[in-house]
C-alpha cells in the first residue's frame, strides 16, 4: 500500500486502506491521522481536507478538525455540511459559547441554511435554553414559508416540528408539543404523498419518520392513560412501517394491561419476527404462556432467553418468580450455575445475589437471603442496591413468611427486627415504596398506638395516589384499587381485632383486576380473607380464595396450610394430610408449626410410621418445641407396638 504513488488512481483507497488498518489493527492514532495528512500534500482539495477532519475526530481531537474543515470550507464556502460539521466540532471540544457564535454567524450570512439553524435550536435545547431554541425553530419555519414547497423543504418543515415537539417537551409543556407533533404528522402525509413515485429505500424511510411521530403521539396518550387513543397512535405508526419495534412492543404492553392476551401475544410474536433477540417480548410471551396456564411453554421462553444470555439478571429475576408461581422452585439452582459460568465475575454480580436472595426468600430460608441481599446491596448507588434493601426490610419484618395479622398477644420479640428494617429505610429513594414500609414498620412492632398511626398513613398513601382513583374501573367492570394499602389497613384492623372493617377491605381486594407486579399483596389479601372466613365457619367463600391463590402462586404453602385446616375442621383427616404435606414440602421442612399440624394428622389418619418420621425431623431442628414429643410422637409409637 505504501508503494502506491500519488499519481496512481488508486492512491486515495490505498490511504484509506492503510489508514484503516493503522487505526483498527494496530491501534495507532498517529499512523492513522497521518494518512490523510499526507493525502491532504498530495491533493489539497476540499474533500481531502474533509477526510483529514473526519479522521481527527475519529481519534478524539476536535480542535484539527475544525482547523481542516475550516480549510475546506474556505475552498468551498457554499458546502452547507462543512459548516454543520464545525458547528458539530465546537460541540464536541464542549466550547458551547464559541459554537452558539459560530451557528448564529453561519446562519446570518446563509439564512436559507434551514439545517444549520435546526443544529443551532438543537444546541439551545442541550443548553436548557428553551426559549432561543424556540424562536430559532420558528424562525427556520417560517423562512421556509417563504419558499418554493418542494419535497426537501415539507421534509425541513418536518424536522422542525419535531425538534419544537422535544423543546415543549422538555419545557413540561405537553400540549403545545402534541400541537407541533400533529403538525409534522401533517407535513409527514404530505412529503409521503410527494414521493410515491421514489425509491423504495427513500419511501421506507420517510414511512419510518411517520411511524416514529405516530408512536409520540400514542406515548403522550399513554402517559395521560387515554389508552384507546395510544393504541389508535400505536397502530397507524405501524400501518406506515408494519416493523416498527417500538410500536409493537407499546400495543403489547396495554394489550396486557387490559387482560387482552390473545392480543398482546399476536404482538409478542409479530416483534420476535422482526427482532428475535427482543427480551421483552419474549419475557412477556413467558408471562402471557403462564397466565394462561401453559407453565411448560412459559419456562420454554425464558430458556432459550437464558441459554444465549445467563447473566441477563432482569430476565432471571422474572424466571424465579415465574418458577415459584408454577411450583418449580427446584429448578433455579442449574440457571444460577449457569450465570456463573458466564463470565469470571459473576459470583460477586449484586444482580446473580439479588436474585439468589429471592429464591432463598421464598424457599423459607430468611438467613441465606439476608446474606444474599446483603452482598448485593453494594455498591449503593448500584443497580440492585435499592431492590437488595426492600428485600431485607421485607425479610426483618416477616422472616418467617408467617401470618403477621396473628394474635397480637404473642409473646414474640420483635423490636430489633423492627427498628433494623427502620435503620435500613433511610437508604429507600423510591417516595411510595419507603412510604408503604414504614407503614408496615407501625404494623410490625404490635403496638396499638402504632396501629393507628399505620391506619392513617395507608390512608394518606391512598389518598394521594392519584393513578388509582377511586371511581376507576377496568373494562371488565372490576374496580381499580391500591391493592398494598387495603391489605395493610386490613392487616392492621385485624391486628386490632376490628374483623368486620378489615372484611369490608378485603372484599374489595378479592373483586379487583389482579395483576402481576402486585401479585405478593394479592395473596396476602386473599390468605387474610380466608382465615377470616375460616375462623368464621364459612369453608366455601374460604377454599374459593384459597383455590385463587395457588391458581396465582403454586409455590404458595400458606394456602396449603389453610386448605389442610378446613379439612382437619370437618375431620377429614387424610385430606388434611395431604394439604399439610404440601405446605411442609413448600417451605422445606423447614416450619415446625406446619410440621405438628402434618404428623397430628398423619397421626389421625392411622400413618403412624409418617407422624413418627415428620416429628423427628422437626426435633432435630427444634429440640424443645412444645407438645409434639407427648402428643404425637409417644401415641405413634405405643399405636405400631403389637
């Protein structure tokens, strides 16, 4: 390449060649900037010295090339991208004073030069200045008022709208943008209509730019909840380009918010056609496959997202979750290896001890999740920090996972739980969610003057929740509701023996709209309305809530549980084993108070060899846990002696 002489035809590719390789094969700056500079001494023409500029900026040094643009821009002072490109340059060195001077000179001895003026309102925009670039971008417009209306100028009309659009936007003025954004779908029709004649990769392209302000306009309805006029946005954005990924994934979404599954799954599919890498789509094909019940197809989606991706924790998060749901818990563990593996540092990522915190949590193992979410709660501005502290306030409060609306005369110490969870509070920055805690906080350390303060707290949250009003309700005629509110003040109504009010809040729980992101509050909300019902004899409207739940979680062992109390209740005692027996699988024989409740029954139900074996399990966890050595486990004995 060297030998290749100025005079040849094919010493501007040899240059290129060469410089090409300097730059990505041996990653030498200099050799690389020093082709073109000798390319510039062999012709010193107006492209030569644009090429030298470009390569300065490929290497990070801005000031050259606004030095050789300069040069070449004398040679050619009409080149409109030339000045473009040094505005762009002045940006880049961020002397923004010096390129906001250079733009408005630019402009002023060109006025014609509509993209220079764009360039300049872009500035203003990325300088806060909201006002110039307003005035900029009206002035741009109504320059080219004053023009011929030819395709470039209706095009230029456009960009201005849009660029106006984002300026309102930023300026929080959202009426004034979705003006100027139904003003560039205006301009956008007409450049269409224009060009019908054109190539097919300039209509494709102008079909994307009117795709993309139709998609603006769905997000500002959607942002405003006004979802039938997103989703009218959202599908002409994609009869203009039928592959605009963005639209696809914003329809599948309110699909999904509205409970249309046959829709958002038509979308799911349609975007893994056009992007098969889409993690989105495919983790909401998973949870669109699970609510339908097809566990199997579900687990299948997150695979093949695993498989080519371990490490991605996001999706791994929603895998354990939607494993507990269909009651295969057993199955993290390999996933968990497999994210190991995937890179050196993985065993420390706070993401991989996020999520191994949340299998823990819900194998009944509070110890190894607090030092799990403990590991990945650093660093503290991290990723996973603020999940990793949730988690562990959730933990300190309800270690056990137990029913925490229970007698409160019992005698358990929970004051330095309580007043750590407090402590790890302070590091929440999510307002609803820290709000929401301390609440939970009042709730956990059993004080009546406490209970009221949580009542009114709940009661201000709900208050000032305005994206659940109360009058809301979904298509389907269910009523919108703060889910996590009503069960709290119910938890604390119960707590406070006031059964009948906290009734009346559960029963509005049990008729809303469930949905998944408050699917733990669900359960919890139907668990405390089946105890309610059950300590008041009503074992159908009891077993119906029960049944929902495990529909919703078949991980959930506290409805095995009560399922195995109604039948003990009408001595039905082999089925009440049966119920005891999943709840004690569920929580890894790990719950003694499940454990006796499952070798009585055995013990009732004449399995005198399976009492003997749960008792001595929960013996050599709990040595002196009360009763079950006399009550069940010496009857057992004396039973199988001839």
């Amino acid at each position: 390449l060297r030998s290749v002489p100025p005079s040849s035809q094919y010493f501007l590719k040899a240059k290129a060649q060469m410089a090409h390789i300097y730059l990505h094969q041996r990653n030498n700056k200099r050799a690389f900037a020093k082709c073109y500079e000798e390319l510039v001494e062999a012709y010193p023409s107006v492209s030569s010295y644009m090429f030298l500029g470009e390569a300065y900026m490929n290497i990070q040094e801005p000031e050259k090339a606004i030095a050789a643009f300069e040069k070449a821009l004398a040679m050619d002072p009409n080149d409109a991208d030339l000045a473009s490109k040094i505005g762009q340059a002045l940006v880049t060195t961020h002397d923004y004073n010096k390129a906001v001077v250079y733009y408005r000179n630019a402009v002023a001895s060109d006025p014609n030069k509509t993209f220079l003026r764009h360039d300049l309102a872009h500035l203003y925009w990325r300088l806060g200045s909201y006002d110039k670039a307003e005035q900029t971008l009206k002035e741009a417009f109504n320059q080219r008022k004053q023009q011929v209306e030819d395709v470039a100028g209706t095009m230029d009309k456009v960009k201005s709208m849009l660029l106006l659009a984002k300026v309102h936007k930023s300026a929080s003025d959202m009426k004034s943008a979705v003006d100027d954004l139904i003003q560039a779908r205006v301009f956008q029709n007409t450049v269409l209509n224009k060009i019908r004649g054109e190539q097919a990769d300039i209509i494709y392209q102008q079909r994307n730019v009117a795709a993309g302000i139709c998609f603006e306009l769905g997000e500002y309805h959607n942002e405003q909840r006004a979802h039938e006029k997103a989703m009218t946005f959202y599908n002409e954005a994609l009869k203009q380009d039928e592959t605009h990924d963005k639209s696809m994934l914003a329809l599948a979404k309110l699909y999904l918010q509205k409970g249309e599954l046959e829709g958002c799954e038509h979308q799911c599919n349609a975007l893994l056609r056009v992007d098969p890498t889409n993690e989105e789509a495919t983790m909401m094909l998973a949870d669109i496959m699970f609510r339908k019940n097809k566990y199997e197809d579900a687990i299948y989606h997150f695979q093949q997202l695993l498989e080519k991706k371990p490490n991605n924790y996001e999706a791994l998060t929603q895998f354990v979750q939607l494993l507990r749901r269909a009651g295969r818990l057993y199955d993290c563990p390999k996933f968990f290896k497999l994210a190991e593996k995937s890179h050196k540092r993985a065993r420390i990522d706070p993401g991989l001890h996020y999520v191994k915190g949340l299998y823990h949590r819900y194998c009944n193992n509070p110890r190894e999740a607090l030092r799990e979410f403990i590991l990945g709660r650093n660093p503290k501005d991290g990723q996973w920090s603020e999940q990793c502290i949730i988690s562990m306030i959730e933990v300190y409060l309800n270690p056990d996972n137990d029913n925490i609306w229970g007698d409160m005369d019992e005698k358990v110490d929970v004051t330095e739980n309580v007043k750590t969870a407090e402590k790890l509070l302070k590091e929440v920055t999510d307002r609803n969610k820290k709000a929401l805690l301390e609440a939970y906080c009042l709730i956990a350390s059993k004080k009546k003057e406490n209970m009221e303060k949580a009542l009114t707290k709940f009661y201000e949250i709900m208050t000032n929740d305005r994206s659940a009003p109360a009058a809301a309700t979904f298509p389907n005629g269910a009523e919108k509701v703060n889910v996590p509110c009503l069960v709290g003040m119910a938890t604390a109504l119960q707590m406070m023996k006031q059964t009948p009010k906290a009734r009346n809040h559960l029963k509005r729980v049990a008729k809303a709209q469930y949905n998944q992101e408050e699917a733990d509050e669900f359960e919890r909300g139907w668990l405390l309305l089946a105890d309610i019902y059950i300590s008041g004899g009503k074992f159908d409207l009891a077993q119906d809530l029960l049944k929902k739940a495990l529909q919703a979680n078949k991980s959930c062992g506290r409805a095995w549980e009560f399922m195995g109390l109604i039948y003990e209740k009408e001595q039905s005692y082999r089925d009440a084993a049966d119920c005891y027996e999943n709840a004690w699988r569920l929580v890894n024989e790990s719950d003694p108070g499940i454990g006796y409740k499952l070798a009585f029954n055995y013990l009732k139900a004449k399995r005198y060899v399976n009492a003997i074996d749960v008792c001595q399990k929960v013996l050599t966890q709990h040595t002196n846990y009360p009763k079950i050595r006399k009550d069940i486990l010496d009857k057992a004995r004396s039973l199988l002696r001839p």
